[in-house]
C-alpha cells in the first residue's frame, strides 16, 4: 500500500511540475507554492490573544503561515508538541522552567502573556467589610487557591512574608476558581487566590476588593506564559520559527493596542458572556525576545524554593529566536 501511494505521489508531483514547466514557458506564472501549515495547541483564555490577533488581524497570512488552533489543556498539548502532532504549544513559564530542570527539552519560540503590575489579572481578594490593611492581618487565616504549591499560591504566601505577616500561620486550601468566590463570600475562607474572569464577577457588586497584587512577590513585570516546540522541529525549519514569531509579536502589539477590536474576538474564541467580557481586565502581552522577563522569574522561584537551582533563562529559548532580539 505504501508503495502505491508513494508512486502515485511521485506521479503527481511531476506532473505538476511539468505543468508548472509549461506555464512558466508560455509566460504564465507558476503557481504560488503553499504555505507552511502550523498546528498551535491552545486553551480558549485571553492569554491566547496574541496569537487570535495574529490570525485575524492578518500577520499570520502577511508572514506566508497557515495556522490552525488547536484547543486543549496545557499537559494535553505539551504531550501533542513532544508526540509531532502540535509544531507549538502555550505553556506557563513555570511549568517550562520546571521541565527544563527535568532534561525536558521543550525551547520558546515566542513569548505571551506577562505580568505587569499596572494590570494584574490575578489577585488576592478579601471581603469589603474585612478591615485587612497588611500582611499581617492574614495571620492565622485560611486562604483559597486553585494549587497548592503553585506559583499562584506561592506568590501569595510570599507577599504575606514580605507585608508584615507570617505565612506559616496561614492555611491554604484548594478551592475551584468557580467557586472561590463563593466560599470567600460565606466566609469559609477569608481570602481568595482570584483570576479573570471571576475577579471581575466578584468585585462587580462591591462585597469583594481586591487586596493584594500578590504576583509582585516575584516581580512587577515578568513573562508569565510562552510558545514552545522540540529542538527537531525547530532546527529543521528556522525559516518558519521567524515568520511565526514574528507574526505572533505583531498579534501582541495589536492585542495590547487595540483591546475594543479585540474584545469581541475573545468572546468568539473563549465563549465568554459578552457581558462579563466588557468586565474583565485584559492580558497583556510581550512584544520582544527578552529573556530578563524570564530571569528574574527563575531567580525568585529559587529563592522560594520552588525549584532546585537557578540557570540562565537564555537556555529555554531556541537560538533561532535570540538572534531576534531588539
């Protein structure tokens, strides 16, 4: 059957190219040849925007890619890039860091979503009538978040420590994020780990506040996911690694600049409510090859002890995008 199929293949393909022959001698052009085909494992959040952006705002198309999304969990697609089946796949910077700590060989292709102090989307919320003003005042109490030992959660313990508390008097417990507030509410728990969009659901009625920007424990500005694929697939086409990285820090651009005209995408592309979209504190996204916004990641997860050691952040990208840096 291979053999069929590869004959016929080989037919094919020179008759096309004697037709291509034919037409070039009669003055006619060739036909364009097609373009790359890229399968991007995603999850349907506002963090894929820049990506989204690059598709519908045309930069995939002006850098010659045809991108097809491919939407799942982050272990789902990370397992699909390292099997062939996904050329890239969003990750979180910790998961990549962690990975690589393990002999994983995943490399960034292109940064994502950051961190930006100015525009957290991720926050530690406490009841309006609380009377919490520092990190002291959560002593003793139990906090709501998704993980325990996650960065979220780790981040919040660390801005206890770091604003007059002591984070070994606290109790985390693991809550679903659609549930927090409710349990928050109730007063099950007397803070809560919040993300969009249920940050922007719960400050809505002004029984919640938020209380602290737990993630400048790390730092006030740090990349916090990013594009990957396996070192075979990206040595062996650098040429697409660029018109993709390209196009996908153009999306970014165009994400950050223009977040009306691509609300309504993100409604579209995550089916969120349009009602609660309007809400919703937008990510924001890088718009550069730079590894700092990854160091000073690595070194606060060390010094955390959330990882074993730091290492130069340069060693999770691919040197086909260094080159690229400005």
């Amino acid at each position: 059957m291979s053999v069929i199929r590869s004959s016929r293949a080989s037919f094919l393909a020179a008759g096309a190219a004697l037709a291509a022959t034919s037409r070039t001698a009669l003055g006619q052009p060739a036909p364009a040849a097609p373009r790359p085909h890229i399968s991007l494992g995603t999850s349907a959040i506002d963090g894929a925007m820049g990506c989204v952006a690059a598709s519908r705002a045309g930069y995939f198309a002006k850098n010659g890619l045809d991108v097809e999304f491919v939407i799942g969990s982050g272990a789902s697609n990370s397992a699909a890039v390292v099997g062939g089946s996904l050329q890239f796949a969003g990750s979180n910077v910790v998961t990549l860091i962690k990975a690589h700590l393990q002999g994983v060989p995943f490399q960034i292709v292109c940064p994502g979503a950051i961190y930006d102090t100015n525009d957290p989307t991720q926050v530690l919320c406490v009841r309006t009538d609380s009377g919490f003003k520092s990190g002291a005042d959560l002593n003793g109490k139990t906090i709501a978040v998704t993980a325990i030992g996650d960065l979220l959660s780790t981040s919040t313990l660390a801005w206890i420590d770091q604003n007059g508390g002591q984070s070994s008097t606290v109790k985390l417990v693991e809550v679903p994020p659609s549930a927090q507030v409710a349990a928050l509410e109730t007063g099950r728990v007397q803070g809560a780990a919040l993300a969009e969009p249920f940050l922007s659901q719960a400050t809505g009625d002004g029984t919640v506040k938020i209380f602290a920007k737990i993630f400048d424990a790390i730092a006030l500005r740090y990349l916090e996911a990013a594009y990957v694929g396996v070192p075979d697939y990206i040595n062996a086409n650098p040429d697409v690694i660029r018109r993709f990285t390209t196009a996908v820090l153009a999306g970014g651009a165009f994400a950050d600049q223009h977040p009306d005209q691509t609300l309504p995408w993100l409604v579209d592309f995550a089916h969120i409510d349009p009602a609660v979209a309007k809400r919703v504190r937008r990510e924001r996204f890088a718009t550069s090859i730079d590894p700092s916004l990854v160091q000073v990641e690595i070194d606060a997860l060390a010094k955390l002890k959330l990882i074993d050691r730091a290492f130069d952040a340069r060693d999770l990208f691919s040197p086909v995008v260094l080159t690229m840096r400005h």
